[in-house]
C-alpha cells in the first residue's frame, strides 16, 4: 500500500484501516482472544497490546524530540533488528490483561493518535527534516507506520488466527 503524503490521506488510512480492524474486533470476545495463530505463538491479547504499546511509543518520541531530550527509535537500548526481543514482554503482558481493559486502552491510544494527526499541518507531518530525530522519513510516515499500517497488520492476523479455530 502506498504511504500517505499529507494529512487528509493520512486520516482516511487512519480511519479505514481502523474501521476494518473494529469491525473484526467485535467479534472477538475473552476466550477468543486468547487464541494465536497456528504458526505464532502471539495471541490476538498480544497483538492488541503491541499496537497499543506502539502509538504510545510513537508520542514518547515526539514528546522527547520537541523537549530536546534524546529519542530513542525504536526504544532504549534496542535496535531495529532487536524488536522480537523488544516486543516479547508487550505480547505477554496483554496475555495477562483482561479483553474488555485491552480495548479500551487501545481505543483511547487511537483517539489520541488520530487528534494528534488531525491537530498537525501539512507541513508539520510531510515536510523533510522538521524533527530531526524522523531522519529520512516524516513525521507523518512514522504516525502510519504506528497506527493504520499496525491496524492493517493485526487485522490480517486477528482474520487469520479467527478463521484458523473455526477449521480445528
């Protein structure tokens, strides 16, 4: 899928991927999220927490880079080839977080991304070199990137790991 390049594409990727994502999310109750797929041992719990855990990640770097403290992308003392150790305890935190609580605490992190995004110029989001700390991306690529491209990405595994019980 092609990146958005301003904020009115930017919304509208946010919005539909994350219709998509709640419309497979409402059919996914306590014991249904529990489940993982056949070939992964993350549970639909984990992934929610991941994506949760994430936007947050993304305002944590904002925050820093506008205060002039160090950001630490993708966090502190981690590199990017060292995200499965990284989001391990993120997945099994969410195994030990009721559904109804995982949620509602991924629904307030997309309102405050979607504020965040909606709040921001054209420039602010698209233009290179803004915030120093986005380095050859935008701000805008790093919000898709925490928000409608995670959205579309669970619910390709949230489908996956549904339809895979459904065949057992």
């Amino acid at each position: 899928m092609v990146a958005a390049t301003n904020k009115t594409e930017l919304l509208a990727v946010f919005d539909g991927e994350l219709a998509r994502l709640r419309q497979t999310l409402a059919s996914v109750d306590e014991q249904t999220s529990t489940l993982s797929s056949p070939e992964d041992t993350t549970t639909i719990k984990g992934i929610i927490a991941h994506r949760t855990h994430w936007m947050g990640l993304f305002h944590q770097w904002f925050e820093d880079g506008v205060a002039g403290r160090e950001v630490s992308v993708p966090a502190k003392g981690y590199k990017w080839n060292q995200l499965k150790a990284y989001n391990a305890p993120l997945y099994l935190k969410g195994n030990d977080t009721p559904w109804a609580d995982l949620l509602r605490e991924f629904e307030t992190a997309c309102k405050k991304l979607r504020s965040f995004i909606a709040s921001r110029e054209d420039h602010d989001l698209y233009a290179q070199g803004v915030y120093a700390w986005t380095g050859k991306w935008t701000l805008g690529r790093y919000a898709e990137a925490s928000g409608p491209s995670h959205f579309r990405s669970a619910n390709a595994y949230i489908r996956k790991t549904v339809r895979a019980a459904r065949q057992v």
